[in-house]
C-alpha cells in the first residue's frame, strides 16, 4: 500500500520525441487511477516509468516514500498487469502465478496458500495444472490478474488489460477488476484508450493528449466540467456535438444563437460560469451531449426558446433509445484542432471536413426516447436541456467557467 | 437467398466426389515418388557400407553382397565384435566423444550466453559487436589452422583433445551467437519486462525463462555442432589428435585391404550423430511460445 506521486516528470527519447511532459499527478493510497487518452498522448509510457520500464528524463517519481527514479523494477514493490498478459508459456497456471513469490524465496507452504487463495478470488481452482495456451482470453487475463495479487504489492499497474478481450467479456471482466480493487484496496494505476472503461473503473481519470495532462478529476466532475473542448469530446459516448454559437443578451438574460435559432440560458448556467458575461456578442464553442437532447414531444414542459429546429438525416433505433442524427440551419460544427484529434482517434477518414450533410448546417446527433416520432427527411423539433449545456473559448478551446481564466492545465 | 444456398451446396459437394479426392491424391503422388526415390538414392552408400560392414572379408571382394541372403547367410557381426576389442577403436572413439561433447557444451553454454545479452542486455557497442560477431562467421577455419597449431605449441597444449575442443568450439560461436541472439530477440519483451517486475534477475530470467523458451534453437545449435564436430577430420589431423575419423583414415593408408575394419568402423562413427539427431529431434517443437501473448 503506497501512494505514487509524479512530480513533474518528463520523458524524451532519444530521437527527441517528447512521449511525456512535465506530468504532476498523485495517486492517493488505495486509490484506482485511470490514464486515459488516444494513442499516442503518453499513458503507456507513464506507466512504463511507475514500473522502471522506461528510464524518467526528468522529474521525480515517488513511490511511497521512495523516490524511485532510479530504482530498478524489481525492487520497486510493483506488480503489472500487461495487455498482452504476458504469461510465462511454457509453466503452468501455478507456477505463472507462483513466479513473483519463488524468485522472492517464499517458502513452500506461504506460495501455496496464496496461490490457491488467488485462484479461489478468481476461479482458477480447476486450471491451476494447465498451460496458457490451453485457456480462453478471461482466463489468461485472470491469469495475469492472480500473478498481480498474490505478490501483495504497493500498487498495481495495469496497462490495456481488457482490450484484447471480446465485448461481453470486457464488461464482465471490467466490474471483476473493479470490485478485485476495492477489495483488496492496492494503489492502482490503469491505462486505457476507452473512455468507458475509464468512466465505469477510476475513481478518478486523468485525460492526457499529446504527453500532458489535460484534467484529473472523479468521473462525474469530468463529465459536467470538462476543462476544455478534448476532454469534452472525449469523455462520453456518443460524443458531445459541438458547434459555433453566440453569447447574445435579451432582455437582461443571456442566452445563445445558434444559426437562426435562439437558446435562452438559465441562471443557473450564469451563475456556475461567470465568465460567460465577458463572451457578449462573440462567438463560442457550444457543446451539446446527445443526451441532453430529446424530441419536443416528449418533453413538453420545455419552452419554445429552449428548443432547436431541425431536418432528421439519419435514424437508429437502439430498442431503449434511438440515435438520431440531424442538420440545423444555418450553424457550422467546430472545427478545432483539438475536434480533428478526437475525430482521427475516432477514426474518421475526413477528419479535415465539417460533418456537413449538404451545405446548410452542421449535423448533431441527439439521444431521444424510443418514442420519438422522427422519420428521416422531415423536420423535428428539439428540445434542450440548457442547463447542461458546455460553453468553450473559440481561440483557445478552454471551458469557460470562471470569470478568472485558470493557468492550470491549459495546454499553451 | 435459398437459390443461393443451393447452389453453394451442389458445388461444395462436386468438390468432394471420391472422384476428386482420387484425382487430388494423384495429383500429389508424383512428387511424393520422386521424393521417396530421391531418399533411396540418398540411403544407397549407407545400406552398402552396412551390408560391407557385416561381411567377412574374405567374402567382400570374392563374393556378392546378395549373399547375406543365401541359406546359410554369410552375414556376421564378427566384424564388430573384434572391433570393440580394438583399443585402438574404443579410444579413437574416446577422443571423438570428448571432443564433440566437449565443445558442443561450451558453444551451447557461451552461446546462449552471449545471444542473450546480444538481444535483450543494454551495453554499449553491442550493436557493432554483434555486426563484427557476424562477420566471423564468413572466416574459414583453415586459415587458422597454422597459426593456431603454433600457437598451441607454444602454450604447450599442443596435441592435446582439449586443443582441438576450443578450436571447435571457436570456430562453432559465431553461428551459436547469431542464430540463439536472433531466437531470443523473438521472445516477447512483455514476457522479460513482467519478470523484472516480478523480481527476477537476469541470471534468474536466462535460467528459467530464456533457456526454456529457447530450447528448440539451442537444440538445433547443439546438433549442428555435435555433428559437425563428430564428422571433423581436417582439424584433428592437423592438431595430431586422433578421433574416430582420423583412426579410419589411418587404417586405410597402413592396410589398403583392411574392409573388415573400416567399414564396421564407418558404419558406428556413422551411427552415433544420426541415434543424436533422432533422440533430440521432438525438441523441434512447433509452437513452444503459443499462448503466451494474446
């Protein structure tokens, strides 16, 4: 049990390439951390520092009391799980598990109580005598999972477990880690690209792009407050829309146009981000999740300025839901660096063009109820939930909350 | 879409009339003889050298070998039941075991070694070190016959086995080298980088984990050089060492008529590297790091 604390650490290799820099982030004692970001933004390389895998450029890396820097992995009291596993082919499931205890000399009867005890957490009892390769992809993860346990160490560190598993398995094998965490209660820091995982595992996320730390925050915090258009993007799914609007005021109130269209804002929504006021009259990043969209039928007590006109372009029906995704007049999709990042991480091949449908608005994708009346070609009206609304600076695409800009975290 | 399936159906079932399978199999026959001859051929001086080897002598030049067939057969083991009361044979036979073995183990031993530092160990130069362990492999042993002849003398292990030992084992390196360095760096690095984690050195991770993951190369490594060593005449006979080739070779300058020995001689120095090849053969294993990643 031990916190892990990175002190402004860097990593450049040798070509130059800056894979991680200056990276200030403490891992509490106990605590289940999640680095998530597309590929290539550093987490891996960040965990391969905690693990002595990697040497660390600068910076200081702190495990426990120890300033691990130049401590080599095997005297660091870590254990990794790899998204390869990464199991010794040629032991059995035993002797796997057992490795980390024998080459510490534990006796006998102490690595055979703690290899049968793992075993028994994660149902490996009746495969204890065969090889890796005569299991299934959960199994050599749990596999991997039992070698990290029964080492007892000060963290774990955990980079892309699940990704090689199947769908379903992941889902299963995400909340079996989790509750393994909680109970166990070991510093844990865990990489991964899926923003879902992240939200569902971490008790808290830290979002990295490009080898810095964009925001580190509880789930929920990073969802209702993302410090800036890439967080935004990438935290939840379906993505938030995100489009060009104007700060306008009416009648004292402020409010948004989007296109033609006028959204009246709460304010409540003033309150929590003052410096709202001082974006009168400009144009702004306004980010809209899907999910705070629903068709105006099914929600009626929205009133008429709080609903945004439009013509349907596409329609899923998910059963519990369905995703729609449709133009509004007049309106431009954001167009950032940042939004052409996440659109390549996602994998859009015209990642440079605005999702435009045909030339007369942008296209935003609304998560309605499964009985909203939308058919595909024809006009719907949409209510929205403008209290949950994300307002972010055109320019630098940092939220604006505030009326004072915040230094911290803002990637130059 | 029912049509469809149907049609699927008919032409996957054309496809596996006996007919066909008759014709894919002749297909294949062809080549199947040819091989099956080619591997005749190859074994012709092999089943020769025995059917000379079991003979009596007298027999060898007088009579045909079809007459291990005759009633009574003229077939006997005599031969090599006087051989291995030749003291000259058994310790002919001494030396070429020492030797072989002696210099396989070294070669094994060094060259998992070095292959293993070559591939994963950070040093410096190890890159040009390794270029420059390469290019010793195009240096024919020959060209250090002479000097390494004087230089032994001068050391004053001249004519000695273990001589001859460490210049096999010289001369077999670089080969080890390269080819156990180029199986090593295939292991999956995951599998070396959780075992620091876990605690390992590097001693203990080239015991437990290289050397098991390696063993179909460092097998392949042993038989070439067992065999090679085994089969070797030049360089024992220019170092005054006398393993089994060397004493058959003798043989025949002194008594040029002298069948009865050579070929039983022959046919066991002949016997031993193949009983070798067999007996490690299943660790040419297929698939040793299956499941290990992914």
């Amino acid at each position: 049990m031990a916190e892990v604390v990175f002190d402004e650490v860097s990593k450049v290799y040798a070509d130059g390439t800056r894979a991680v820099s200056g990276l200030s982030l403490d891992v509490g004692d106990g605590e289940f951390m999640v680095l998530v970001g597309p590929s290539g933004c550093g987490k891996t390389t960040a965990l391969r520092m905690v693990a002595g895998l990697e040497e660390i450029s600068s910076g200081a890396l702190r495990i426990g009391e120890r300033v691990v820097n130049h401590v080599p992995s095997r005297d660091r009291d870590i254990a990794m799980v790899f998204q390869s596993y990464a199991l010794y082919p040629h032991l059995s499931v035993y002797d796997n598990i057992a490795f980390g205890l024998k080459v510490k000399k534990m006796s006998k009867q102490e690595i055979d109580r703690r290899v049968r005890n793992a075993a028994e957490i994660l149902g490996l009892e009746q495969f204890l005598k065969r090889k890796p390769r005569a299991l299934s992809g959960g199994q050599r993860q749990r596999v991997a999972m039992g070698r990290a346990i029964v080492r007892e160490p000060a963290a774990f560190l955990m980079d892309e477990p699940l990704s090689n598993l199947d769908a379903k398995l992941r889902v299963q094998m995400r909340a079996e880690v989790s509750r393994l965490q909680r109970d166990l209660g070991t510093t844990t820091i865990y990489v991964t690209h899926d923003q879902v995982e992240a939200m569902t595992m971490g008790d808290r996320v830290a979002v990295m792009r490009k080898g810095e730390l964009l925001q580190v925050a509880d789930p929920q915090t990073l969802y209702d407050r993302p410090v800036n258009l890439f967080v935004g993007g990438f935290i939840g799914s379906p993505a938030m829309n995100m489009i060009e609007a104007t700060v306008t005021r009416t009648n004292g109130a402020l409010a948004v146009d989007v296109g033609k269209q006028h959204l009246e804002l709460d304010e409540g929504t003033l309150s929590s981000r003052p410096a709202l006021r001082a974006y009168e009259g400009r144009t702004i990043i306004l980010g809209i999740r899907p999910e705070e969209l629903e068709e105006a039928s099914l929600a009626p007590e929205t009133p008429p300025d709080r609903r945004l006109r439009g013509v349907v372009e596409l329609r899923e029906a998910l059963g519990s839901e369905l995703m729609v995704h449709f133009t509004v007049e007049g309106t431009r999709e954001a167009l950032t660096e940042d939004v052409k990042e996440l659109a390549q991480d996602a994998g859009a091949p015209t990642a440079e063009r605005p999702r435009e449908s045909n030339g007369s608005g942008a296209l935003l994708v609304g998560r309605f109820g499964a009985r909203a009346s939308v058919e595909e070609g024809k006009p719907v009206e949409v209510a929205v939930d403008t209290r949950s609304l994300h307002f972010f600076d055109a320019e630098t695409s940092e939220g604006i909350y505030d009326a004072e800009p915040k230094e911290k975290g803002a990637s130059a | 879409m029912a049509a469809a399936a149907t049609e699927t159906a008919q032409f996957s079932g054309q496809r596996d009339t006996t007919a066909a399978r008759i014709l894919r199999a002749l297909a294949k026959t062809p080549l199947q003889i040819l091989l099956a001859a080619i591997g005749l051929l190859w074994l012709v001086p092999t089943i020769g050298l025995f059917i000379t080897s079991i003979l009596p002598q007298s027999s060898v030049t007088s009579l045909g070998w079809w007459k291990i067939f005759a009633h009574p057969s003229l077939a006997t083991f005599s031969n090599y039941s006087h051989l291995f009361h030749n003291a000259g044979l058994t310790g002919a036979l001494k030396t070429t075991a020492y030797i072989s073995v002696g210099n396989t183990l070294i070669v094994v031993i060094v060259g998992a070694l070095a292959g293993y530092a070559f591939a994963w160990l950070e040093f410096p130069g190890r890159d040009w070190l390794f270029i420059g362990v390469v290019g010793l492999l195009v240096v024919p042993l020959q060209m250090a016959l002479i000097p390494m002849f004087r230089l032994y003398n001068t050391l004053g292990i001249g004519g000695t086995t273990l001589s001859v030992v460490l210049f096999h084992a010289a001369f077999g390196l670089p080969f080890a080298i390269f080819l156990l360095r180029n199986f090593f760096v295939g292991i999956p690095k995951d599998i070396l980088e959780s075992a620091r984690i876990d605690g390992a050195n590097e001693l203990w991770i080239f015991l437990r984990l290289i050397l098991p993951l390696g063993l179909p190369a460092i097998a392949s490594v042993a038989i070439f050089q067992f065999l090679w060593t085994w089969n070797d005449l030049i360089v024992s006979l220019t170092f005054s060492v006398t393993p089994i080739t060397v004493w058959i070779f003798d043989q025949l300058r002194q008594f040029s008529s002298s069948i009865d020995v050579i070929a039983p001689a022959s046919f066991i120095s002949l016997i031993v590297p193949l009983a070798v090849f067999f007996a490690f053969q299943r660790y040419f294993v297929q698939g040793l790091l299956a499941g290990s990643v992914k």
